[in-house]
C-alpha cells in the first residue's frame, strides 16, 4: 500500500508520465509550456522514430510502433498555453515470457525491490520500472528541443566509449556528421567498427555490454541554474541518474579531475571577439551551478543490459530457496545508441526549464 | 533581476538553507521533522566540527567558530513537528582580499557566471555560492541522521582516492576505525601517508588537487526510492552533485561498468541467513531507483580547489581585456576530507526523505 | 507566450488534469494512489454521471457521454501505486456557436480575461476554463471517496439555498435520503419545489440563477491538517474557489460568525460516550486547521450561471468599440446541482491527501 | 510522531515561517525574491507595526517590540536574489498563565486538535498556531509589496463590518484618509464609532467579536492568475482562510451572488477611455481565475476571537471529564483591526507569486 509519486519531473516546463510496458499504452502531461509554438505530432514522432528498438542489427528486434498522439493543449497547430497531453497506444506485447519471473527476480532489474516496496509485481514485464517508460520523456523532450532551438540551443548525443574501447578525440562537426550514419551514434567511424564487433561478440555469447554515452548543449548563455540545490549540473546529474541503465554521470572534467592539480583544471578566462570565454573546459559550461556561455557537457555511465541470456543464479522468493534463471527474449545487448535519445530528452528537459525559470524563454 | 528559487531541497523532509559567506550568518529551516526527536544543540555542532576549516595541517587555517543555534521546533529537548530554524552567525571574515576579484573572475569559480546571472558580485566573498552555505545542510544532515539512527540506518564516509593514489580495498570495519584518525579521512593508513604527501606538496607550490570521496549507508531496507524520476540513485547524484566541488556522481561499480560484460556486473540473488542478498553490489544496493536491502554505495568525484595562489590567466571585465590574478588566502589544497561530512549529510537528507515518503519513519 | 501551470492539486495524492471542452477529451493523472485499492472504471463512471449534464429538465440538454476509460495504474482490478491516468473522449461538439464570441467577450466569462493572457482565444468553446474540465477532477475524486470509504469517511453535499429560498434545517438523515431524489439535490423536498420554480421562471426568462451548496465530511478523525499555510480549511477554500462559478466559501458558522459573540461562537468541549466532542459545530471540525473529529462542514457560494439569452452589453475587441451579444446555447440555468458532485471531490481530494500526509492512509 | 509540512507559502516568490509565540522568536526565508529590489529594515518595520498589540484601547495591551532583523539576502541596501531571511525576537513572553490548558483545551482554539495530531501540547502558548506567526507573514508581505508597488499595485484594507455594524458604500478616497486615523480601521467614521463601542461593551462583559474585513488591490493588470487550480482567486482563497480567525472568504458580489439572477451579476463590458472595463465589478476583478484589469476585491469572515474571560465548558483530558475553565488574560476582544495587516500580506503575497509566473515582476 506504499506509493509512487515520483512521476512528476521539472519546476516550470514540468511533466508527468503515466503508463506501463504492458499496459494500455504510456504517456506524458506536460504542464507549462508557453503558448504559441508551433508543434506537430511529426515534430515528435521524430525524436521517438530514434529511441524506438528495432533500428538496427544491434538493437532488439522488437517492433514496437510508437504512434504519438497529441491530446491536448495544440490548437490550429500551436501551443495554447494549457497541459499538453500525448499519448502511444502499446502494441507488439507479449507477457508471456514474464511468467516464469514472477517469483524469480532478474539479477539487477528492479523486480526484487519493486515488489519488496510494492507487494507486487507487475508480471506482464516491468510495468513501470520499464525502459518503456522513456519514450514518454522523449516525447516530452522533442517540445523542450523545439522551445530551446527558438533559443538557439542545440543537443547533440554521441557514443564515446563502450566495452573499454573509447572515441579519438571528435569535433561538433565529426557528431554533426556521423552520429546517425552508424547503429552505434558513434562520432568516430573506426571505433564504431570496433564497438559494434564487441557487441556482436556479446550478442552472440548471450552476454551484454556497457558504455558511456555524452551529451552536448551548444549556445547555452551565461546564467541558466541556480547557486545553491538546483545547480545546473546537480539537476543534470538528477535528470540522467533517473534513466534505468545510468550509473554514473559527469560534467566535463569530471572523474579525471580526481587526479589533476587546479592548475590544470581550472579554466582560465580570456577574451576572444568580445566575448568572455574560457581558453579549457573542464568545467563542462556550469561554474557553482551557473552556466558560463561555454558548450555543456554531461556524460553518463551506461551499465550493461541486465537481461542477459546467459544462465545466472537467483532466488525463488516463494520456496525461498536458491535458484537459476535464463532471461530469453528480445532484448539490446547494449542499450548506449537508444539511450542516447533519452538522454537528449532529460538535458533539453532540465536547460528548457532553468530557460523559463530565468526568463531566457516565456 | 533573475531569480535564485533552488533553496529548498526534499519533499518529506524539506530544508531550505539561507546566508552568505560574508553575511550576518548561516542557516537553515527544515520543514517536515516528525514530532518527539530528542534533538540539541550538542548533536548539531558534533557534524559541524567535523566540517569546519582548521581542523588540521592540510586544511585552511581559517577558524570559523560555525557555533550552531537551535531557534525554533524543539521544546522541553524534543522537536515538535514545527520548523526547526537553525542558525550560525559568521565570524573571522575579511572581505578585503576581495575587493580585487570584483572585475576579474576567478577561474573555475561562480564569480563570473553568477554575475552574468544576477547583475552583481558579492565583493565580500563568493556569497551564496561559498562552501559555507553546506554549514547549513551539515546542521539539517545532524538531524536526519538521527532519525536514520533510530531506523537502524548508518552512513559512513571515506576518502578512496586523492590525486590518483587510491586505497586498497577497505573494510566497514577499517572506514569505522581508521577515518578519524587521519586527516585525510582515508580509512588504509598507508594511502592516507601518500594522499597527504601529496597534499602538502601541492600546498607548497601554492597548487590543489582533487579526489574521490565515498559514502556509505547500511541497514537501509529494501523498498525506499521511486522507479521513475524519484529514483533514489537519481535523488543522490543531484544531492552530491549540488555540493561545490563535485563534479560525478556514481552509484555501484558506477563508471567501470560501461566495460564490463552483463554476467560480470550482474548481481545475482542468494538466499543467505533466510534473506534474500545479493552476491556482489555492483548495483550499490539500488535497483530500479529501488532500495534491495545491500548497502548503499555511492562515490562523487571532488574537483581540486579552485583558489590556487599560482598566476592564473583571467580577464578584467571592466576594461574587457585579459590580465592574470593570483588567489592568496588560506584555501584548502584538497577539500576531500571536508566535504566528506558535507557528503553524507547530503546522503542521509535523501534517504529520511524517501524513508518517509515510504513511511519508514514517521 | 505566457505560461498556465497551475495543473496539479495536491501534495501526496497529487491529479493533474488535461484537454478542453472541444479538444479531443478531457483527463486525469493521478500521482500517489497506494497501490491495492480495487479500482474499476465503473466506480469511477457512478460519479461522472451524477455530474454529467442532461440528467433532468432543469439542466443543460446537451449530451455528453462522458465515458471514462482507466489508461494505466490498475492490474488486475488494484492500483499497482503507479500513475492513474484516466480519459473521456469529448462528444456532442458543436463550436459553431463559439465563433461569433471570438471578438466579443461574454460577460463574466474567462473570455476576455484569458485572452489577454495567452493571446489567444479558444473559439471552440471556453477551451481550458470550461466546466469539463471538472470530469477530470470528479473521476480523480472517484478514487479519493474509494480510499476514504476503506478509513470510515463519508461526504454528502446538498443544496442549501437558490435564488434566496433556503432548506430549513435537515439532518444527514434527510441528505442521505432526499439528495438523489430531486433534480436540486435538495435535502429538503418543500424548499427543492420552491427552488425548482424559480429555476423554471428564470429559465423561461432567458435569465439564471445562483445558490449555495454544503458538503459535509463524516467520521473524519482529529488530527488532519497543518496549523500554518496548510489548514485543512485553507485547502478546502482553495479547492472549491478554484471551482469555475464559486464566488465564496465559508467553514463551520462561516460568515454568520462575523455578527456573533465568542460566547455564542466558541463551541465548548464536552466528553460523550468515552469521547471528546464538542457540543456545538460552529468550528466546522476544523480548529487552527486541524480537524477535531466533528464533522467537516463547507459551504461555497455558487453564482449565477454567466450563460444568459438575455442581451447583454459587451464590447467588439478588434473595432474597439461598444456592442451587444445574446449567448443562446444550451446551457443550465442553475449549476448548483451538477456543481455539487464537482464539489464533494474536492473535498474527498483534500481529504485524501492530508489523510495521506499524516499517515491515515498509506 | 506525525509532521507538519505546510509552512510553505507560494510557488515563484515563496516564503517559509517559523517560530513559535513563546519560543526564542519567530522568523520568515523569502526564496525567490528578484535581485536589486532596495530593502531596509525600515519598509519591513513599518508594516509590522500595523500589526503589532498594544495600539490602542481596543487590541491587547501586551507590549510585543516586533524589531525586525534582516539575516541575508540583502547587500548594500538591495536584494541579491538570494534567500532574504527576516527574524524578530519574542519579548514580554509570560508562558506561566498558560499552564492551566495543559489538559483542559480552550473552546474554539487549536488546543484540542494540535494535542491529537502531534502528540503534545505547547504549554507556553499557542505555539506553533498562535496568531504570533503572522508576524512573518506581515514581514514578508512587506517585500512583496514593494514589488508590487514598483508595477504600480497597490493594497489598501479596511474593516466593513463588526458586529453586524455594516459600513455604507465608501469609497477608496475614504479607505485612504479614514482607515488609519481610527482603530477600528474603518473607512466610515460613523460606522467606526458604533463599532468601537460594541468592542468596549464585549471587552467589558469578558466577551469578543467577529467583523469581515475587505482589502483590495488597484492597478492590477489583467492576466494574472491560472484557469484551473491556481486560479487567482482559489489562491486569494487559501491565503486568507490560512489567517487563524478567518471563517470565509469571497471575491467580489462573493455569498450575495447566490440569490442573485445572472443579468444582475454579469458584469457587463464596456469601452472607457479606450480600454476595456466593466461596468460593475461582481466579479472582483477576476474571471476564470484571471485578473481582468479592475480592482481585486476579496473579504474574510473574522470570527469573534477565541480567548474569552467568561467562564466556559471543555474537558479535562487527564480525567476525561466535564468542566470549566476562565482564559484570562490580554486578548484582543475584536481581532479585525489587527487581522487586516496580515490579510493585506496575504493578498501581496499571493499577487507578487503569479506577477512573477506571468513575467509582469522579474
């Protein structure tokens, strides 16, 4: 009889997603947006067509349609001011082979904690802890790219390392030009390769693999965040820690910044065309939770798919007696290139609403 | 004109701090204290001697007496359920050395993008944004670490890594014996030597370093967190992240698990004792932004001071040409050891948070 | 470009509504419902149809089918403690009639004051402040009655006054038994032929009329409510002020307070069967915002419709210039009645949520 | 053990208080206050001493110096944008009169219903919910009307009715010339002189009074406010009914509205000097929750003031039995006069929040 009530995200352009991988279907409220965009359901099935599975070789073969429907809040084709609702029916289920875990948890999914906060659990596939859920944030996210491009603002993804093996150094043009011409949204083309070879390799051994994915905000002005509990990169670090798969996060120098001296980490200033800049980013774009006018850069740790096909040790919580379970099915072996939409979504989410909170956008 | 509104932090358990660096004092309301806590001053001020500046060689030897007043929410030595107003009254300040910061920003500190934010600078120090604001979560921090106490729930800090040299694998046993004890605040004793080496060498050459900083909560049960954007990993990364200096967050094997394989950081179930556990805790005892009942283990990476009384490149802004400063005054080479306590008050404010909005505590 | 976000009530048990009159449909979110509470759309649907227009002969004759459908947060006919979205699709439009008022506000509608502040107008009907939005707040209060029910608590509303003709004194006894039985919702069945006269009088006059509606909560038990900001009191006039035709609210002996003396006022305590009681209700069960175990006792001041066919003064806004306006439609002549469930949900939603707050319901 | 949440008062500018009447004083943390507003402890004085006992022969003779500090978030006489913390010490506290209550609750006073919920009683006065913390509401009512009063709002209070006594129509001529030099702070001087000697006849009976108090905002421009839940006139509504005494609140032709026709409420619009208005205003100035360019006009239902000396029924609850007690001591026999500062707070607040939501205060 314990409750969920964190499904609300954002103080000013906020949201609120609803809906369950097995459900009816999953949406979004956003409540906040200003009125007088102009917004279409093309403008959003775009950003979904990117984080939908089955796009490649390397993704899940699952084929799930993703149709957006804008409910509410469009009228003669711009925003009114008033909640915008959209909603994508669920096709393709197939819960069946989610019986088996009812009473034999995955290894590092959520359905052992879900149900110890619960009393149960969803066996129709993971309900509301399920990636699923995302797409509601990315539909979100194309309004909040759509307000922040009117602003100037652009976010770009990218892949820069997985299973170890890490991107040269790359430019905005390399992710510019090469994100999506490769499965793995990898800005680099020879580490692609290779990273798409490691995860054909784990495909294959039914294993699956990590990575770090990075995400950049360009024309972000000086002044979006706050000093103190919403810090730019602490609401950054909340938005991206809040994808199921994250186990890290970092803003521009990050966890090297450990080992280096303030001399080389700190950024000094300089004037270049009349404008303050820094000469080095290691503060990725945010000073005491400020932006600074320099590009943000966030990136996050992706853990490895948890569903693996591999045999793995578990409990039955019924017998409560130890146990074995193979997790068969449709799933990613590495879930970096489709969590990298998701991740766009959360930074366009967080910069669009700090954009509203200091008057950047009204 | 903009405004600063981030102030508050949790939905159960709400503290809003308040002050400046160079003000009349520090402080904090928090908005949610169940009644009947035996609460005074004394449980306060332990935490907040733990975080105050001079306690050794390696930090500033500013002396901050930081003497906590309880205001409000306590009678007859028990909270009432009202508001708990604490308060510190500033003292040591010189604003002096300010004065000629007011147009030439320190690099890597909020002094030029907070400007940019509000239309001025708080010449008497870096204001709202100083580290003496976390004076006023440390106070809050005390306070919930009480009521976790009478949940059972412990949180402990270490420091695991400065400047690259890092511990050996330490015990709860060693963080309980050894952090104390050195000024580091590093629980293996012959790491806490090289870090302090390190740190003195830094000093001398007027530089500061950086490090690793982990915090620890056991007796946590299964069931505190939210699955979707409450997720209470999600919850952690924006409370470190919301400290100063931090600059990631991760959770478990956190960053290594973007190499690993799935059947490496899987942590399978197993039933030991007549509970359910799981083998490893590459998950840092949340799944799903779920508590599973294994300690919580979460790490943030500390930036190395940004006050360095090296030559630094700036820029006056005033005549918006470049120039060079250099940032005398008694800064901390390594701010690991301090914000270690800031750290785990910031954990413990998350986790009576969820532990209430779970009904844990009440 | 002005933002509305004003789309959430409640803190624990928290709904946000969506869509418009002419829109596509009309919703709810609920955010914080325990999870384990049957749930079926048919508790719901009882609800909307006593709010439903067209129930008799002095209501609106439109039809609108009002039909719910439960989106996600119920498997297997229990909350799972995930989101509850519920939606009606909207029949029976017809804007035809809205386009003349595109340039001529109605009189005491939100016209006028809604386009200056979104700059637009929505000429399918009132759009967003429309009354249909209070199927979204009547399906959320579905749920609340359910959960209060489960703790012992009942609420009844009745009407106590149109046009000036007034219920003599009636027991709850007499609500329970009469309410449903005449198109008033009269308690009392000589005043509800009265009161249906003069609606049929102003109805044949192109005219309309206002009263007053009471809602009564039973077996609330002491200590729901905060002493500050959040009074139970404050919540319910929040909650029925934000009522589209609520002109005022008044607790206990609300407004007759005003004319009376502390003594004849104050309600003395009195023990009865074991139990504190008081003798007289004049508190309305709430003292400093606390409810002391009487029953809850609320009463809003409910308009004249602002719908008349009469002629009425308006002004032309693109000629700038004086004109008039005659709004024919369907519309009910006294809202009392349909407003009364729109009502009693507000009430229950307060309810549930401080019954949540203080751990009533869990 | 169970909280108290709700000292949180709006969502842009928003205040928390804190402090108990007989504690060590009483406080308030505005967040979200804009930068470079000029502040001094003299605007906050000022409007204090409006509120404060001892002002004439009518209120309590209790001498309460309410001397305001301002603890942060101002520099330099201006705001920072930072937290403005504002603190005023208790004096003259005499706890000892209070001790009879221990178990014997007040009639009417939150003695009762504050024992259920937490669990305890303040035996050195009313706490938490004593009117004492209106003093912080009064304090930073104070900076929200020099907000306002920069966009040319302005708040003007008077007392309409003690007693039955009803003032005639005046006008906001006579509101500015009459209310302060009378302590009734009624704009008619008749009216004021009968109403003064219905206080002293109560005052000498050891009886109170009740009144309605008026206040009224000028100058607002139309679009303040949203059309759902936070409609300008629900928050006017939770605002007011948030002020201890208050039993009712209504916007405009308010509780009358109800036994009117609605071709005598409409109001009507018209062309005046080339803006649009309306030629009466039975809505208050607000339609749909929005500000539609003419006077605000909200009332409150004051009930006679609790504290009363003649003898009166309650309980013992030590005993749980019948009995009787005398509250002697310095109360105000008729509240209304001193209410009105804080009902005036509460409107500034409530108007400053959605001026900043709408982008008219930044």
């Amino acid at each position: 009889m314990i409750t969920m009530s964190g499904n609300t995200f954002g103080k000013a352009f906020r949201i609120t997603t609803f809906g369950e991988s097995h459900g009816a279907g999953v949406g979004v409220v956003i409540d906040g947006c200003p009125s007088g965009l102009e917004l279409s359901e093309e403008d959003v099935q775009i950003e979904l067509d990117r984080r939908k599975p089955g796009q490649s070789s390397i993704t899940t073969p699952r084929k799930e349609e993703d149709k957006i429907m804008i409910v509410s809040g469009v009228l003669d084709g711009k925003t009114t001011g008033a909640p915008i609702a959209m909603y994508a029916h669920n096709r393709d289920k197939d819960s069946s082979k989610y019986l088996e875990f009812i009473n034999k948890p995955r290894p590092s999914h959520g359905d052992f904690a879900y149900r110890e906060k619960y009393g149960h659990y969803d066996w129709r596939g993971a309900g509301r802890y399920s990636g699923r859920e995302t797409l509601a944030r990315v539909a979100a996210g194309a309004v909040a790219r759509k307000l922040l491009a009117k602003a100037g603002i652009e976010i770009l993804g990218h892949t820069v390392s997985v299973k170890g093996v890490e991107v040269r150094d790359v430019s905005i043009e390399d992710i510019r030009a090469n994100v999506e011409s490769n499965p793995i949204r990898c800005a680099d083309k020879k580490a692609a390769e290779k990273m798409e070879a490691e995860i054909q390799n784990a495909r294959e051994s039914g294993d699956s693999l990590g990575g770090v994915a990075e995400v950049i905000a360009l024309n972000v002005p000086a002044g979006l965040g706050d000093p103190v509990f919403d810090k730019l990169d602490a609401d950054i670090a909340k938005a991206f820690m809040s994808v199921g798969a994250i186990k890290g996060v970092e803003i521009g120098s990050g966890f090297s910044a450990s080992s280096m001296l303030g001399s080389e980490n700190n950024d000094p200033f300089v004037i270049e065309d009349g404008r303050v800049k820094t000469k080095t980013n290691n503060s990725g774009g945010i000073q005491a939770g400020i932006s600074n006018g320099m590009p943000i850069v966030a990136r996050a740790a992706v853990k490895p798919t948890s569903s693996i096909s591999k045999k793995q040790d578990t409990v039955d919580l019924e017998k409560m007696e130890n146990t074995t379970i193979e997790v068969k099915g449709r799933h990613d072996p590495c879930i970096v290139p489709r969590v990298l939409p998701v991740l766009e979504a959360m930074l366009a989410l967080v910069l669009v609403d700090h954009a509203m909170r200091s008057g950047l956008i009204k």
